[in-house]
C-alpha cells in the first residue's frame, strides 16, 4: 500500500495593485480555486502558497472584485501589479 499524497491545484494570477492607502497588491482567486463561502467578514482562513514561498493568511469576498489574497511584499520577491505569480490556496479548517 503506497502513500496518498494530496496536491493542491495551482492556478495563474494576474497581480492588482489596489489604489488607496497602503496599495496593498492581490491576486485574484478563480471561483474554480475559491472557497465554497465565506466566513465572518467576508473571509476564510487559508494556507496560501505564491511562486513557491507559502504562508497562512486569509482571502476575502469583494462585492465587485471577487476573492481576493492579498501578495505582501516579502513573499512577491520584487513582483507587483501585472506581474503574473502561480498560486494555491487551500482553506485551513484548523482556523476556522
């Protein structure tokens, strides 16, 4: 009997830098990659894992955005808006 391991799928994402206060910069979530809800504001606890280099975090509903994960600056490696990063999230249940 082998061991099963379980492979998050990635996707590609187009960076955001988001205009205002702080410019925080997002990659977009597909539906497809997304939570099945949201949680309270708006956002799921998540494992996040951006070109390699993986972190706990959240993603969060917009209204007109969709599901966004915020890409902070030490884990985009030089990378910001219209960069293109590969990206998996997967929901972590434990901080839910």
């Amino acid at each position: 009997m082998g061991m099963r391991v379980t492979v998050t799928p990635t996707f590609e994402a187009t960076l955001v830098r988001w205009s205002g206060p702080g410019g925080w910069v997002f990659a977009p979530v597909p539906e497809a990659h997304a939570p099945d809800a949201a949680g309270p504001f708006g956002r799921v606890p998540v494992t996040a894992t951006v070109d390699g280099r993986t972190w706990s975090t959240s993603v969060w509903r917009d209204r007109k955005a969709g599901w966004l994960l915020a890409v902070p600056a030490r884990i985009r490696a030089g990378k910001d808006d219209g960069d293109v990063v590969t990206v998996a999230v997967e929901v972590d249940r434990a901080r839910m």
